[in-house]
C-alpha cells in the first residue's frame, strides 16, 4: 500500500493508532486512498457487489433461524413457514433468493469490465485470480443454496450437477460413482446431502467475504486500473478515494437497489423455476431441466458435447481457462480502448456468452426453423463453445502481438483535461 | 531496527558457526542427524494429519443407517404385458418392465458389437458380460433396471406405443436427450452406458428381491 497519511486528530487516536492502526488500515483503504480520476460507470460494480454479499450473509442467517434442513420438513419450512408464518418472512427470503441473481449480475458486469480494460494484466494477475476464486465460490454457494428450498429443480439439479463427477469413472472405473455416493452421503441425493448442502451453504459466503478482503488487498497494492488502461503517472491523475468515489458508488448503489428492490416486490419469481414449487420427488424428473439464468452459458456447453466425460470437461475448462487470461493476453496495451480488433472480438464474446445463455435456456433438442430447414440449436451451442475457447485460447495471445494498437495518451491527466476542452 | 542492531556488531568477532550451516557443508557432506530428524518429524506430521482427516472425509460417505436400507423386495403380480411400475430403490427409481414379445424380438434384433456401450451392466453377472439382450434380464419378460440416465443422473421417461418417447422403443431422458432401447441399452445421446441392471433375484415367481 502508498504511503499512509493518516494523522490521529486526538490524543486518544494517537494512543490507539500506536497499538491498533486500524483507524489508519481503514483511513487509508477508503477514504484518502488515491484512485484514478478518469474511472466511469462500470467501476461501481465493486461496491455494489460488496453490498450485495452483506445483504445475502445478514438476509441469510435470518433465513436459518426458521429453515429445517431436512428432506421432510425443508419444502415445509420455506414455503408454509417462512413464506407464509413468519413476520416479513416472504420479503427476507424474496430478498435473498433474488440477491443471488443480482449477485450474479453484478459480477459479470465486473468480469466483464475487467476483460474490456484489460484489468488482469500485470500488476493486476493476482487481483483477477482471486475475483476467479470468488466467482467459483459464488457458483458453488448459489449451487448450494438452490437445493435448500428442495422443491424439483433443488433436486434434480443437485443430481444432474453432483453427477458430474461420476464422469471421472470414464478415467477410473467406480471412482466418480464412489466420489457421488460420498459427496451425497447416500445411493441418491437425499436428507444427508441436503444437510451438508446447508452445512456449506453457511460457510461459504464467510469464505468468500475473507478472498473479498484478500481481493480489495490485491487492487491496493497496485491501485485500481482505469478506462485508459495506462498507470498513475502522480497525483495529477489521482483523486482521493472519499469524497469523490464514495458519493458516486453510493449513488448507484442506490440506482442498483431500486432495480433489485423492483424485482422483489413487482416480480419475485422473475428468475425463479415454477417446478421448485413442487416438492422434490426424486421419482419423477421435471421435462425440462434448467439451472438458473446465471450459469445457462455453461449448461449450454455441457450440453453441446455429445460425450459426457468430454462435456464435463469442457464444463470445468470454461470455468478454469479465466485463471489463465492474465497470460493468454500478450498485448501490450491493457484497455481495449486502443485495441480495435479487441474491442470487436469482446463484443462478440460478450454476445456469445448471450447466445449461449439462450440455448441453456431452451431444451436439449430444440431448433429453429428458417425458412423451412431446421436448424438445431445443438449447433449454436459448439460454435458459441468454439468461440468461447477460441477466445481465450487462440485470439487472445495471437491478437495480442500482432493487433496494431492505437496511441495512448501520455497521462490520465492529459487525457481528462483534452476531453474537457473539446 | 534490525539493521540498526546488525551494524553494531564488531566486525572482528566470527559469527558462531555450526558444522552444518553454511551452504557449502550442506551440499558436501552426507545427510546428517539434524536431516534425518526434519524428515521424520515431517513425516510423522503428515501421517498423524492425514490420520486425523480420514474421520472427517469418511463421515460423508453413506452411514450404516442408510447402507442397512439398501435391499427391497416387491411383488410384481399386477404389473400388465407392455406396462412399467416404479419402485423406489436406495433413493432411486427403479423401473420394473413386463416386456411385449414386440419389445424383446426389438431388442433381441440388435447385435452387441452395434450398440455405443457393448457390456451388459449386470450386477447379477461378470463385468466384461457382453450387452445382449440375454444378458440384460434374468427372465425375458421381466426387464429390471436402475431408472437413472448414466450421463448426469435424470429419469428417463418410458417409451409406450401410445405415446412414443425417442426412436427404440425404450425411453427417452428428457434432461439432454439420451435413448435407450427396449433392453434398456443406450443408443443415441451423451449418456455413456446402459442402464445399470441392479443385483435381484426372483423369490417367488411374481416377487423380486432387490439389492
């Protein structure tokens, strides 16, 4: 971290700072810590998602003061008691169900920004690989809690994404069968996986607010990247973190809230799956099988490969190929405001993701007619994972060296002061 | 501070030295105790924690109260020619098929070495037991397999002549559109092997014993 300039304004603040300088830790972390001046409107998405894992940790261990983990009484207890007994029961558990979607929705925005600006590149690898750890977190903990309400799809959804593992028997006969009879404590998802399904529900989020406090160490060691992409040159192209960058992430904060709030209330099973309301029956597998909006993409992936150890590790590669994207980019030049050819294959990237996102959504055998050809959607699926992998793979370290980038500017001062003048 | 106090030692006094610590001793000579003692303790370290974390892995697997569910027996008496009953069978479904002579001539039709998964997952048989149609029941008529879908764990739905799910006749796993044919034989989609055929045997000539 800079240099701190905190001084204790009182003798007491002098006596305490001399044996606990965390007034100083939290003075210099977020109030005069000095943060490029040029950052735009994707850049509140850290407070925001800050927020939002306080919301979901508070809203949570409300939420386990009245919830039976067990696979009798579960259903029982979020849909008759919470929703319907307990005072403001149905708004926590609205709050917290539709929070894991904003959640989600926060975060992409953030990888996404992070991907435009090129905000994994060195200084920053360490920063992109713990904002990895925490968004696989995040997936395994709103995996977890999915199956908490334990209506069909927490059910069928726990075994279609714990069956995953059974592909290992593809390597190793009888393993991946014996690591989903451990992971399940059972033949079959039931009261045991549901108990530890809560058990790790509950961790988790205190897991992942440790890798935030680990993340916000990594952005101030080397200070935050910005739209330009190139560094702090002094304090000319700096401002002090409070008042300027506390009052407009509060201020979209609140934009954000409103939005979230929206859901809530107006719409609370927007993103929701009408077949959880009916209690999980581990004889009957719904007709359509869908895990929520934020993972679709990769669902679709899954679903793409006609063989299932392939699948799975196409699955688990999307996943893991963002730990290396601070090496599969050789460009020189950070954002891809100065990247032209980038900046289109981004685009198309953050399409794809789209795309894939929608033939998740659809069934397994699905198609589109155009003009009187079918057109299976299974295909827009191995494209959409062949652009995915080539992305990062293959366009990114070969674009990097070769893209004829365009002119930096000399300073984020310059840059912000030659805008104005125009 | 530490450089503070490093600068005041004279510098005519030689730092104590021990045999082993310099650099150049310690790739010259033969291991010594002070080794030998780091890697036993650290040995030792490792076996005790990997002892001390076996409780904890092996508390998630399935407990004597659940292995001790893990046989059935049913009565399959009313169950119809053409017609499939589901019983549930250590948390699974399992399905119970009085097969048409239609559906086993189908199955009967197909030669082993055609289908994508050429064993039979018999438990009741050898591993290596070749996937036709014989191997696949213990009466014909009787078609008994595990009702999950080998690829990620779904349901299949049954496959009737009224309302026909895939194209064999068997059924068809909704989740991502893997076939099986009257034998319960995959035959298009991910799915990587048959469906499994539990350990049974036939108590009576309408009861099965199950697990």
């Amino acid at each position: 971290m800079a240099h701190s300039s905190y001084v204790p304004k009182t003798k007491l603040g002098r006596w305490f700072d001399q044996r606990l300088p965390i007034v100083r830790l939290v003075s210099d972390s977020f109030v005069t810590y000095p943060t490029p001046r040029n950052l735009n409107f994707w850049y509140v998405f850290g407070a925001i998602l800050t927020l939002m894992l306080v919301v979901q940790i508070v809203t949570g261990i409300v939420l386990a003061m009245h919830y039976v983990p067990s696979a009798d009484a579960a259903f029982g207890s979020v849909e008759q008691r919470i929703m319907r007994e307990v005072n403001y029961g149905w708004l926590i558990r609205y709050i917290h169900a539709n929070g894991a979607s904003m959640f989600f929705l926060a975060v992409y925005v953030h990888m996404f920004r992070g991907l435009y600006y090129g905000s994994y590149k060195a200084p920053r690898e360490i920063l992109w690989i713990l904002g990895v750890f925490i968004y696989l977190l995040m997936t395994a903990t709103a995996f977890f809690g999915y199956v908490l309400p334990w209506g069909q799809m927490s059910f069928w959804g726990a075994t279609v994404i714990t069956s995953l593992f059974s592909a290992i028997d593809q390597i190793i006969p009888n393993l991946g069968t014996a690591i989903t009879h451990w992971l399940w404590g059972d033949f079959a998802v039931g009261d045991a996986t549901l108990n530890r399904f809560f058990s790790l529900h509950y961790l988790l989020p205190f897991v992942i607010a440790g890798v935030v406090g680990l993340h916000i160490w990594a952005l101030h060691v080397p200070g935050n990247n910005n739209p330009l992409g190139i560094d702090v040159k002094g304090p000319q192209d700096t401002v002090p973190f409070y008042p300027f960058y506390t009052v407009k992430d509060g201020f979209f904060m609140v934009l954000f809230v409103i939005f979230y709030l929206a859901f809530v209330f107006y719409a609370p099973n927007f993103f929701g799956n009408p077949d959880n309301y009916i209690q999980a029956n581990p004889l009957v597998t719904p007709t359509d099988i869908v895990p929520e909006w934020y993972l679709l993409p990769f669902y679709a992936m899954l679903r793409a490969i006609p063989s299932k150890l392939i699948g799975v590790l196409v699955l688990v590669g999307a996943l893991l190929t963002l730990l290396f994207v601070p090496w599969l980019d050789t460009s020189k030049v950070r954002s891809c405001r100065f990247r032209p050819l980038m900046k289109q294959l981004f685009w198309l990237f953050a399409a794809d993701c789209i795309l894939l996102g929608y033939v998740g959504s659809q069934t397994a055998d699905a198609a589109w007619h155009l003009g009187g050809i079918d057109f299976p959607l299974v295909w827009l699926a191995r494209f959409g994972t062949l652009y995915y992998f080539g992305f990062f793979w293959v366009l990114m370290p070969w674009i990097g060296k070769r893209e004829v980038t365009r002119p930096l500017p000399e300073s984020i001062a310059q840059a912000v002061l030659a805008k104005g003048k125009h | 501070m530490g450089r503070a106090i490093l600068s005041r030692v004279p510098a005519d006094i030689p730092c104590p030295r021990h045999e082993d610590n310099t650099l150049a001793n310690a790739t010259e000579t033969e291991p010594t105790r002070r080794d030998f003692l780091y890697i036993a303790t650290g040995a030792a370290a490792a076996m005790g924690a990997g002892l001390a974390a076996w409780p904890f892995l092996d508390q998630m697997n399935p407990s004597s109260a659940v292995l001790a569910m893990a046989s059935i027996e049913v009565d399959i008496a009313a169950i119809q020619p053409g017609q499939q009953v589901v019983f549930k069978w250590r948390g699974h479904p399992l399905f119970v098929r009085r097969r048409t002579p239609k559906e086993i001539a189908a199955a009967r039709a197909v030669a082993p070495s055609d289908l994508p998964d050429g064993l039979a997952r018999n438990a009741n048989l050898t591993d290596s037991a070749p996937a036709s149609d014989a191997n696949r029941v213990i009466k014909p008529e009787w078609l008994v397999v595990v009702g999950v879908c080998t690829h990620l764990g779904c349901t299949p739905t049954v496959s009737t002549p009224q309302s026909p799910q895939g194209s064999y006749g068997g059924w068809l796993c909704h989740c991502h559109g893997s076939e099986y044919d009257t034998a319960g034989r995959i035959r298009k989609g991910p799915a990587p092997q048959n469906l499994a055929v539990p350990p049974y045997a036939f108590t009576g000539p309408t009861k099965l014993k199950i697990g």
